[in-house]
C-alpha cells in the first residue's frame, strides 16, 4: 500500500484551511506580519501541493506597520461559492476581521471588505438556501472571568452589501467546562445536520480538536460525547509531534474525508523551530460524528494515500540564480515594503538589496528577503557581492524568529579592518559570538544546521569555505523560547543600522537544502 508522509507542507505554514472545487483542492494558511500575505496552494491529491500566489499580494490589502512578527494575518479561511473564491481572515493590528474575493485562485483577489466583528478566526458557511454565515470566535459576553474565557459565535452575512446583518448568536464554548480559547470554528453540513468543528485549550500543548452538531444552523449545538476527537496533550511532551489542532474537514469527488491541521515536530528537546506546520489526516463517519485519525486517534507521520489521482509535483529548485522578473513564491518580507529597496534587474541574475538605516531588531520594515526554514538539518548558503564602508553597514545571512530573536551572520567593519561577525539576539539583547578578518569584494557565507546545532561558515570560494563559528545552540529560534506564533525564517539582509548610506548588497544566488 503506498503512503504518504507528513507534514504535507513542512516549516511555517499554521493554521490551514481547505476547499474544493470539483477535482481541485486549494489550501491557505496564516502568515503574520510577513508579507505578502496568506499563501494559497493548488492539489489534485492533497498530497502534492504547488503554490500558486499569495492571497494579499498588494499594500492596500495588508497593512503590517509597527506589528510585530506574531501580529498581522491569523487563521485564514477560504470557502467557493457560485463562481467565487472567498478567503476571510483577521489583521489583528489594523481592521480586525475581512474577507477578499476573486474568481481565480491565483488572483487578483479584491481589496478588503472590513466588517464589523469582534474577534479573530472568522469563517464563511454557504448554506443550502443561499444565505451566507459568518462564524468567528469573541470574548464571552459576561466578560472575560479568566483568561480566554471566549465563545464561538454566528451572524449572517449580506454578500450585496459585504457587512453583516441580522443578530449575533453564541454558539457554542467547547466540549470541557471552562475550557480556554475555543477557536479556528468552522461550519459543515452533512446529511442535514450542522456539525462545528473547533480547537480548544489554546494553540500549544494542550491544543484539541472537538466538534458539536445541530439542526439548525444558529443551534443548539450539542457536543460530541467522545470529544475532543483529537489531540496530543495526553501523549506527553516528549511525543514527536505536539499543539495538535486548527483543523479544516474537505469531502473528495470519490467520497474520503480528510482533514487538513497544524501541529509541531518538536526536536532537541522540546524545542519547535519550524514553528506549526500542516498536516493530512482521513477521516471517516461513525453514528453521525467524525472520527479523526481512525484506529489510533492521533496525527500520525504517515497514512495511506487518498483515493486520488496521484499527481507528481514539481520538485522545486534547490538553488534560486534570481534569473526571473519577480521573485520567487517562497521569498517573503517583513511588513509591508517601503519604497524600492530590492531589485532583480539592476544586475542581471542578482538580487541587490539596499542597505538602509531600518534594522531587524525595530520594529519596522528592514532590507530582508527570507523564506521559512523548513527542515530540522540544512545547509543555506550565498555568494554576495559587498564592500563594507563604515562600521555601521551590514550585509549578510540573518535567521529570524522575531526582532528580539535572531542571529545575523554578516560581513561589515571593525575600525580599519573588514570582519565576518556572528551576532545573536536575545530578548533584545546583542552579543557577538564571534568575529575574524576577511578582505574580500566577494564572499561565500553558508549555515549549517543539525539539529539544534547552527554552524557558519564563510570563504572566498565555495571551495574553501571557513569556520566562523560552528554548533551554535539554535533553541532561540524556537517559539518555546522566543514565545509567538510563527517558525524560524532565513534570508538575505543589508543595513546601514541607523545611518544613511548608499551603498549595495549582490546577492548572486541563494541555495537552501534540506538534509532529513
């Protein structure tokens, strides 16, 4: 019988959501304060996916200044209806609660509709009369008497005038009493009945999946007496996969049933760098509840595959030449860009980044191109082009967790001498580990990771590549110590740290390999 492995999209991809149309599925997932925003991805066997854009691609539609990187995009939904694709979300730091629409998937999507709803995690049911739901998740209405005492709660929603009317209704709380953080609803009917799934207990360990059902879409919802219908919180903390939940159902055209949800690997100890991740698991149907994960309850690393066409994809390349117009799918910024401070066409087959006062440790749009670590052992190196002038300019490779979590790898100026310099942050705070001399217009910078272990090395060939400094303890790129909600990111950096400058990084090309 073959198999497919999980996670089906490893490193920083939270919060999934699913839909399908006809024999195609699309998927999204939050992104923060990384811009642009909302992944979506395309499948045919929701194994193999292929990213096909961002959902919030335009300034106008994702307004990150100031947030910080756990701040921005939470728990998208996206749902299809009569033509169009629908994805609604949360800024949390600017508008709250909106939905986009396109009529195709890989855009252009429409400029916000903002609504009036408090709250986060918001959804879209299309019922069967045409009327349209809203469901999201708010503070309970006789106050918060203990931290996350929150409901899921329903409103209709007018697609004409894209705002909701009608009465707010309160759902439902979660399937334990006193439960934290109910959240991540979303609404099905199956057979005539309405069943609504959420998490509970909060986005980490004690993460759980349950599901309630009802006659009628405004309730009452009652509970599924085997709740929560999946969770690791009783496995212990030494289980490889954990925070287990945020889960999206999605029927096939051959009449499976699978789940789409983030959980955790976690590795050195209860470390979990890349952040939560999306996994597949089947589903099946018993006495009119779901069962998630049948015969073990729990998210396993492999399952057989779907009844599905099984559909290659495209190994992405290892190596980014920056040949192309636009970069890349998998490069990202922090924040939305201000001003022109990248470029791929000033020298062909290069990305020149400008070194600008904006530093990665503010709160503020700096000169960064990174994509999300995605393996627990990697190799990530560059060639970059670069004369440091003043001690204040900087050029190199940072790994992110936030602006108070991160190293910076980069080639600058000590006095009169030009150095290699290996910075990390913690809580704010900078200290650098290391630092030797190099002189060179050209330099080759590589890390590498085993594990928790994060080496550096530079040179002025690849073939002769230097120790900076090697198994540099890497457990501050993980949430369970920089705290947040997002993985560890890597990427290129320039910056004049304060000062003007007109100086320029080249960056001739970026290579990230992982190595499980």
């Amino acid at each position: 019988m073959k198999t497919f492995n999980n996670p089906i999209l490893p490193g920083f991809y939270p919060d999934p959501s699913i839909c399908r149309v006809n024999d195609d599925y699309y998927l999204v997932t939050s992104s923060f304060a990384y811009y642009p925003g909302v992944p979506i991805f395309h499948s045919k066997d929701l194994v193999n996916w292929e990213q096909i854009g961002h959902v919030l691609d335009r300034p106008t539609q994702l307004p990150l200044d100031g947030q910080r990187q756990s701040q921005g995009i939470f728990a998208p939904t996206i749902r299809y209806y009569d033509g169009v694709f629908y994805m609604i979300t949360t800024n949390v730091g600017h508008g709250g609660n909106f939905f986009v629409t396109a009529t195709d998937p890989s855009g252009p999507w429409s400029d916000p509709y903002y609504l009036d709803a408090p709250g986060i995690d918001p959804s879209l049911f299309f019922d069967e009369d045409g009327k349209v739901y809203y469901t999201g998740t708010r503070p309970a209405p006789e106050g918060e008497k203990y931290s996350g005492n929150w409901e899921v709660w329903l409103q209709e929603l007018d697609l004409e005038t894209k705002q909701l009317v009608g009465e707010p209704t309160g759902l439902w709380r979660g399937a334990l009493r006193d439960v934290i953080w109910p959240e991540g609803p979303h609404l099905y009917k199956v057979n005539g009945s309405y069943y609504l799934l959420i998490s509970e207990a909060g986005t980490g360990h004690h993460h759980a999946v349950s599901v309630a059902r009802s006659e009628h879409v405004s309730g009452p919802y009652v509970g599924n007496p085997g709740n929560p219908i999946l969770t690791h919180r009783h496995l212990g903390k030494e289980y490889p996969i954990v925070n287990v939940g945020h889960c999206d159902l999605v029927d096939t055209q051959n009449g499976e049933w699978w789940a789409v949800g983030l959980a955790s690997r976690i590795y050195g100890g209860y470390y979990r760098n890349l952040g939560r991740e999306t996994f597949l698991l089947p589903v099946t149907w018993e006495d009119g509840w779901p069962v998630m994960s049948p015969g073990t309850g729990k998210l396993e690393m492999a399952y057989p595959l779907p009844d599905l066409p099984t559909v290659q994809s495209l190994i992405p390349s290892v190596c980014d030449h920056f040949e192309e117009e636009k970069l890349d799918y998998i490069w990202n910024f922090i924040r939305t860009p201000k001003g022109k401070f990248y470029s791929l066409t000033e020298r062909p087959g290069h990305l020149s980044l400008k070194l600008r006062p904006q530093q990665i440790s503010e709160l503020v749009q700096p000169s960064f191109v990174g994509r999300r670590q995605q393996h627990m052992d990697f190799a990530a190196s560059t060639a970059m082009e670069f004369t440091p002038t003043s001690e204040n300019e900087e050029a190199g490779i940072v790994l992110l967790q936030s602006h108070e979590y991160h190293f910076r790898f980069v080639y600058t100026k000590q006095g009169k001498q030009q150095v290699m310099r290996l910075i990390k942050c913690t809580e704010g705070n900078e200290e650098v580990l290391k630092e030797l001399p190099i002189d060179a217009a050209k330099v080759y910078l590589k890390v590498q990771a085993k594990g928790q272990d994060y080496s550096f090395y530079f040179g002025e060939t690849t073939a002769h590549y230097k120790a900076l400094i090697e198994n540099v303890d890497g457990r501050i790129l993980s949430t369970d110590v920089a705290g947040g909600f997002v993985g560890a990111v890597l990427g290129m950096y320039a910056s004049s740290n304060g000062s003007s400058s007109d100086e320029k990084a080249y960056f001739d090309w970026f290579e990230y390999v992982g190595m499980e």
